[in-house]
C-alpha cells in the first residue's frame, strides 16, 4: 500500500503541475530521486506518462483522457437515458435498470425502483452481475462475434444460480440466437428465484453496444403471457436512448422493424425465453 500511495502521489504531483522533473517531484513530495525515477519509469512503459526529450520534464499522457472520456461516457449515458426510465418504469409498473458491460460482467449504473413493489432486486447501481445469466448480461454475449463467444465459453465459469439457470454451451448459443430474432432478452428466474428480466440493448452513434436497459420483477407479475408485450415496451425505450446518443437505423433494419411489426398486427408470437 506504501508503494500504491507513492505512485499516486506522483501522479498527482506531475498533474498538479502540468509536468515536472526527477528533482522537482523529490523536493515537493519528500522521496528519494532513485525511488521517483523508478516510478515515472513504470508509468512511462504502461503509457500514464509522458518525457519531453529536451527538458526531460515529464508530464501526463493522452491515457488519462481515454480513462476520462470513459468516465464521462458513463455519466452522459445515464443522464440521457434516465428520463427514459423513469417514464419506462411508469408505463409498466416494474423496476427498471441501466447497465453496461465490464469484461465478462454487467454492471448497473441505475435504478429506478418500482412505486408498486416492495421487491427488493440484485439490479443497484454498482452491482455486478455474469453475463450467463441476466437478461443484460446475455444481450452482450449475443453481440460477440463467434471468437469472443468462444474464448468466453471456454475460459469463463458458468455458477448454477437457480434450476432455471443456463449453463451448458449448446443451451446459451441457442438462447443467444433467440436473442438476435426477437432483440430483447429475457432472464427466466436465472439469476434469482421468483424474479424475471426483461431486456434490450442501447446502442451507440456507431452501432455498437453502449449499454442495456432492463424490466425486472416478481415472476408472478412478469408472467410468460406478457413477456413479449415488455419486450417490445423495452425495445422502444432502447431505441430512444439510441437515437439521444447519435445512432441511426440503417434503412434494410428500419424495414426489417416494419415487416416485424406488421407480422405483430397479424397475431404472430415471440417465443418465451
């Protein structure tokens, strides 16, 4: 913990000063200039640092941005998508969430909790989640490509949470595929007994995930029969906080929604998850 408080002391010094040197950083934070030199060394190799050639003074590096438009991404997405929620949570009744993918978790950053449930949810912010076996989490493993999906089957422990819960490879890649024909994702008392999810992506300028926005509650309210009329609930909402955060359908996938929902008009059915 000593060397951690150090590093960061040191982070802080040369950013407080927008760059600085070894002796510069020895006197103002009272190390040794062999102990300074041998942390700047580290932080330039993993990139948090920079050395101008001619002063030798050394400063922070464009990776500090990366990590902060990251943060800020965050942010804005909640902020955009919250008025969203809120109203989502109004037209259903249920609790609604907002979560993001974290390497192989899912991560909620928001919660607006139901005004009808005393239901209390694994979904608040800061929880993390496997993607196995959450609606939110299942919608990311669905947009992997077949490299990614492999190498996560392969390297990631599947925990057996309820009965209900996938765990064999062939049941989640069928899942999965039911996932990309229908676009929402449903967690079937998965993750906890008596609850069910019911999610859809959010997606970016670019057409990439950005995060995921789920319905959760009592199974006994989220009955099998209205599966599919939240699914299309959540699908909307998704699609507004898209359109808030730049993305455009391509022409063949706003027709796409069009025949889906003509062939909704006619009777035809999702299949239950």
């Amino acid at each position: 913990m000593k060397s951690l408080n150090k590093v960061l002391d040191v982070i802080e010094g040369v950013a407080r000063d927008g760059k600085a040197g070894i002796r510069e950083l020895a006197g103002q934070l009272g190390f040794p200039p062999s102990t300074i030199h041998r942390i700047v060394s580290l932080l330039v190799s993993r990139g948090y640092l920079q050395q101008n050639p001619v002063t030798k003074e050394y400063a922070l590096s464009v990776k500090f941005l990366e990590l902060g438009s990251m943060v800020q991404e965050r942010f804005e997405l909640t902020a955009i998508a919250r008025p969203f929620l809120k109203q989502l949570m109004s037209d259903t009744k249920e609790s609604v969430n907002l979560a993001i993918r974290e390497k192989d978790k899912a991560v909620y950053l928001d919660h607006v909790k139901s005004q009808y449930s005393m239901l209390r949810l694994f979904t608040m912010p800061g929880a993390q989640v496997p993607l196995h076996c959450t609606g939110v989490g299942k919608l990311f493993l669905s947009r992997m490509n077949e490299a990614e999906l492999d190498t996560y089957l392969k390297n990631t422990e599947r925990t057996c949470f309820t009965p209900h819960t996938l765990v064999d490879e062939q049941d989640i890649r069928r899942e999965l595929t039911q996932i990309r024909m229908q676009g929402y994702s449903v967690d079937n008392q998965e993750m906890e007994e008596g609850v069910r999810c019911v999610a859809a992506l959010v997606l970016d300028h670019s057409g990439k995930p950005a995060g995921a926005v789920s319905i959760s509650g009592a199974a006994m309210r989220i009955t099998p029969d209205r599966i599919e009329t939240i699914g299309r609930m959540v699908k909307r909402c998704t699609a507004e906080i898209s359109k808030q955060l730049g993305y455009m359908p391509k022409p063949f996938e706003k027709e796409k929604g069009k025949c889906h929902a003509e062939n909704e008009n006619h009777g035809s059915c999702g299949k239950d998850s």
